[in-house]
C-alpha cells in the first residue's frame, strides 16, 4: 500500500511540489520587484528561474520579424542572450571587487528578477507598435520605456544597497544603471519587420 502512494502516477504523490514551491516562490520574487522595499527575502532565498525566465522572454519579444533575412539589423536571440547575463556577471564581479557584502549568485539573481519592468516595457512596445508609427507612438513607447527603467533602477537598489560599503554605492549603482540603459535602449528602438 506504501509502494502505491509513491507510484509516480499516483496525483497524492509528492512530485509537483516542489515545481509549485518554486513557481511560488518565483511569483513572490516578481511581487518584491513590482513593490520595492528593502527586504532581504530576495536576497536569502535567491535562484536563477525567474532571470533566465524573463531574459528569455525578453530575448524573444527582441527578435525581429523576419526569420530567413540574416541582415535585417536587429539583435538575435542570442545576442540579447549575453548581453543580459554579461551585463550581469559584469555588476556582480564589479560589486564584489568593491567590497560588497553580497554572494555571486545573490546578485544575479536580484539583476535578473529586476529585468521584470523591461520585459513589461517590451510587451507594451510590442502592442504599441501594432498601431500605425507616427511620433505619437514613438511618444508612448519612450514615455514606457523610461518608466520601465525607472523602476528597474529603484527596484535593484533597493534590493542591492545595503549591501555596499556606503562611501562606494554610487560606484555600484552606475554600472546598474548603464546595464539597465542599454536593456531600455535596445526595447525602444525595436522596431519590426
């Protein structure tokens, strides 16, 4: 009778727990991110599903119409791809060579939930652009996109503060914002094929 509880067929099995546990706790991630306060939550409890989530959706949304024009100007998949988590790793290295308090992973993992507002950013370019291009489009998009980053800044320093020597912040804080322009930077100029 113990055998055929742990059957994996059985639906009173333990097997899709832990996938729910880390959709939850993926879930809560983002809601730190949408509200920002210092809370170290994202921090203690850090993983790579949420980032690697959204910078593939991110990547995606990025990539233009046209799949058999090789010349077309865009990014490509992965070039997005690394651009992403070069950038990140690059912060990380650059915050722990400045004295930081916080791990390797720690700092990846708030960076990459933080891209949370710019793949909103994205999907709301993407549907804007449906509409027929005027400045009044490109209006939107560039109010969007720099609200999006806006809060992309806010949410990472939130999370990322503390977490360096006070004399040194803003020399952490400005490769966060350039990683984060050049993410804002790549959504408001896509424009598709």
């Amino acid at each position: 009778m113990a055998e055929a509880a742990e059957s994996p067929g059985d639906p009173g099995t333990a097997t899709p727990r832990p996938l729910m546990r880390d959709l939850k706790a993926v879930g809560k991630k983002f809601m730190h991110v949408l509200y920002p306060r210092k809370s170290n939550t994202l921090l203690r409890d850090w993983d790579l599903w949420g980032p690697l989530i959204l910078c593939v959706t991110l990547a995606l949304m990025l990539q233009r119409g046209s799949v058999d024009s090789e010349k077309d100007g865009g990014p490509q998949f992965a070039e997005v791809f690394v651009i992403v988590w070069f950038g990140a790793v690059t912060i990380t290295l650059n915050s722990k060579l400045l004295g930081g308090n916080i791990s390797f992973f720690q700092s990846l993992c708030v960076l990459g939930y933080c891209i949370l507002p710019l793949t909103v950013a994205m999907l709301v370019c993407r549907l804007v652009l449906l509409a027929e291009p005027g400045p009044i489009n490109f209006m939107v998009r560039l109010f969007v996109v720099i609200v999006m980053f806006a809060w992309s800044i806010v949410a990472s320093t939130a999370f990322l503060a503390d977490s360096q020597p006070p004399n040194r912040k803003a020399l952490a804080v400005y490769p966060v914002f350039l990683f984060y322009f050049v993410i804002s930077w790549m959504i408001l100029t896509f424009t598709p094929q």
